[in-house]
C-alpha cells in the first residue's frame, strides 16, 4: 500500500510498514508480524536528470547544527524543508511523555517544543506541503487519531478521528479507506494470539477475527481536515500515484465487477474498466502506461494513462506470476533469474541468469543485494553495465524512492571498515556514485532534502550538513 510516503517514529518494539501487496487500505493478518520503520526523505544535493555524460563537481558538505539525542533507538527525527522536527522520549518527568521540537535550519535555533502523552505510542509524520500529518495511536487495536501541526509554530491546524493516507503526487486530498467487518467479529484488545490465530487489522485501530466485507473511501480536505467526498462500499480499493503528466487517481472495485478510475478531489468515476477478472493487488504508472497487478487467477495488464484503453494482458493459473516496477521497466522476479518486461507491451527486453533485486535510478537499474548494498547500475533497455557501485550502500529504500520521485539525486553512504568514518555521496545522472565528503561519523540513520543532510551518530548525536 500502499504505499504513501511516511516516516514513523517508533517508540516501542511493535513496527509498522506500509504492505506492497495488498493494497492500501487492506488488513493484515496475523498480530505477531515484526516490521521495521519506514523513512520517507526526500533527496541529497544535484539534481537528477536524464542525459548529460560528465557529471558535475560533487558540492561539499557544511556542518551547521548538532544536537544530543537520547542514547536508546527509539527517537526520531524529520526534516521538512528549512524545519527538523525531533520526537524523544522523556522518562523524567511525573507522566512519561514523548517531546516533540522544531528547529530551524537556517538559523540552527528551536522553534517550538511540545509533549505527547507516552501512552500514545507511535508517532507517523507524513509530509503534505506545509502540514506536518502526525498519526497517533493503533498499539495493541487502540484507536488512530490524525493531528495536522504548522511545522514553524507546533501549532494544531486541524484534527480527524481516523488515519489518514496520503497519496504521492496528491497535495489537496487524503483518504480514509474504512473498512467493514461483520459485526460481532471485533477482538477484546487484551486478548493474546496463539500460533495458529488469524485475526485482522482495521485501519482504524481494531483487531478482528474475520476479514472485512468491503471498504468505503472517504475523500478529506488537507487544508481544514473537512471530509469532501464518501464512496459506496467497494469490494476493493488501491491508489495510483500522481505523476508529473498525470494526476493520482483512486481504483475501486464495486461488488458488481470492473474497476472505476475515481477522481480523488471528488470522488466521481473518470472512467470505468470492464471484464476485469482478479483481485486487484496494485496499480504502477510507468511512463504513458498504468500497468495493473492482480492474484486469483494472478496476472498484470497495461492500459494507458491519458484514456484507459488496454494496450496488453498477461495471465498465469496459480501464484508465480507477480511484476512490479524497475526504473522505466517491469520486473517479473524469480528464485533463480529475472525477467525483465517492456511495459508499452508486457513482452520480454531481457533476462538476468541469477536472483536479483533492482531500485530505479532515474533512466538507469541499480542492482543491488539483500542487505541494500549497491553492485551496479544497468542500461534498463539491454541490461548492460553501466558503471560499478560496489561499496556504497543505501540506509533505507524509501529515501531512495523519494528522492527519484522529487527529481533529486539519492544519498549514497560507504563506511569506512573498522573506523567511525563514512564516505557520503549521491547517486549521479550518469550512473555512477559521486563522492562529497568524508565524515568522521558512522551513521546508522539519516534523512535528506535537497540541501541538507540530517544524521544520528554513534555518539548519540544528531548532526546536520548542508550541502553546498
């Protein structure tokens, strides 16, 4: 899901992350599933184009701020333009709280401090404009409420009794995908799962022991918070990001059949897919196309984006056929070997002989290992090396996504072994790995704009650089 770029906070050992499949909006099974935090960022210095063969000289990195941070893992910090907004947990006073603070970068002086109860145990900032979206709440089935703060001033501009999702490339609306359960089937939220319990999560807050029956959307007003459109119930529901040429749109399945292109500011059905058959799972823009996944029998169709006509259709009795987006292509991944699939028509460019993971890279593949460890960039139409990354590494592949999808070059890190060094650079236009600096730090987590570089340290600091 659904995904939805988010930074959650996390202040206890359950995590939360957004599913790829199933969609947004749509309960997981099973309250013993373990998930690590997701950092949505956006890019670290040069901007990210497509051709130009030399790439230019790589800017230098500039401290300008450096604050303590609690020795335990579980702060946080998100950069939101000019403003670093840092989550700690304080145990010393009478009623445990989590302290929110802002921070100018320009000047490096506080803005605003405010404290959160620490029953209020997670915290998702989600960036929308000049809103600060915090999501409060969901341990253990427990109700979300969603607080919308002025990131200058801490200021509350607006409440909502529900999560809410943000769609990229969508600045005016947010949804609620409220999802309906059979009554009756709602768990006490003290009860313990067995090994063999399956129960379901709301988006939100409860816990329950059968699946839900459907899904209604609302549309919500991100300026004042106010709701602006509701859908009748949906059999199932996924977004498709905005881009640059196209707006985002929502995907509704009606319990008659056929899939409905909704409009998100409004609600209204833009045009309406027949003789669909599958569970839709996502929905991937790629260039002029939208290419639609789907499971039971599994398979994938692409349709273009201006008028929804169908330009191809791929299907497979049984599981094994999945495709996901690689850079401007489509990826069908195996055990042994990868496929790779022209989106403008579903059939095959090339394949890999060996198990792969791919990130896009602008007009370029990165190919990478399990542990996010970079190997090398690829011509995406042949397959051909492009140039070598050996060595650098990404810290989280949200932030990478991020930064592509602002049009802004990655950050790339390289530790230096046995030392508190690190070896900061960008992913280039051309391919390569450019070089900035190197710093005296080993840096476990860090978040980016496109002219700073916010990192926690192993000395229990939180240091920032601009760059440039």
């Amino acid at each position: 899901m659904d995904d939805n770029r988010i930074v959650v906070i996390d202040l206890g050992t359950d995590r939360y992350e957004p599913p790829s499949a199933p969609p947004a909006g749509w309960p997981r099974r099973s309250t013993v599933r373990r998930l690590r935090p997701v950092v949505a960022a956006a890019a670290a210095a040069l901007a990210f184009g497509v051709g130009g063969a030399a790439a230019p000289p790589a800017p230098p990195l500039r401290a300008i701020l450096s604050l303590p941070l609690a020795s335990e893992p579980n702060g946080g910090f998100y950069l939101l333009g000019d403003v670093l907004v840092v989550a700690e947990r304080v145990e010393s006073v009478a009623e445990p709280q989590v302290r929110l603070t802002g921070y100018e970068l320009t000047r490096g002086r506080q803005l605003w401090s405010i404290g959160r109860p620490v029953a209020i145990t997670e915290f998702r900032f989600t960036p929308a404009e000049n809103r600060l979206l915090l999501s409060e709440g969901g341990r253990r089935g427990g109700p979300i409420h969603t607080r919308a703060l002025d990131p200058r001033t801490g200021e509350l501009r607006w409440s909502y009794p529900s999560k809410l999702e943000v769609m990229p490339g969508e600045r005016q609306t947010a949804l609620i995908f409220e999802e309906i359960f059979p009554a009756g089937s709602l768990v006490d939220p003290q009860a313990r799962p067995t090994d063999s319990t399956t129960w379901y999560h709301s988006n939100a807050g409860g816990i329950y022991r059968e699946p839900p029956l459907g899904v209604v959307l609302h549309g919500i007003n991100l300026d004042t918070g106010e709701p602006r459109w509701t859908s009748p119930r949906m059999t199932r529901a996924v977004t498709l990001a905005g881009t640059a040429d196209r707006p985002a749109a929502v995907l509704t399945v009606p319990s008659e059949g056929g899939i409905e292109v909704r409009d998100p500011h409004t609600g209204a059905v833009r045009h309406r897919l027949d003789g669909f058959d599958g569970e839709l799972v996502a929905a991937h823009p790629i260039g002029d196309v939208v290419v639609l996944v789907w499971a039971e029998p599994a398979g994938a169709a692409g349709y273009s984006s201006d008028r929804w006509q169908l330009r191809w259709s791929r299907s497979q009795a049984g599981p094994d056929f999945y495709v996901e987006p690689c850079g401007p292509m489509l990826c069908r991944p195996g055990f042994t070997s990868v496929e790779v699939l022209d989106p403008a028509t579903g059939e095959q460019r090339w394949q890999l002989p060996e198990r792969a993971r791919f990130l896009p890279g602008g007009p370029f593949l990165v190919q990478r290992d399990d542990n996010e460890h970079l190997l090398r960039s690829l011509d995406p139409r042949t397959g051909r090396t492009v140039a070598q990354l050996t060595g650098w590494q990404v810290l989280d592949l949200n932030q990478w996504l991020d930064a592509l999808g602002r049009g802004t070059a990655p950050l790339l890190l390289s530790p230096t072994p046995g030392r508190d060094e690190t070896r900061v650079g960008v992913f280039g236009r051309n391919g390569t790995a450019i070089p900035l600096a190197a710093v005296p730090h080993s840096l476990p987590h860090c978040e980016t704009t496109a002219a700073v570089v916010a990192c926690r340290t192993r000395d229990h600091q939180l240091r920032v650089w601009r760059v440039g």
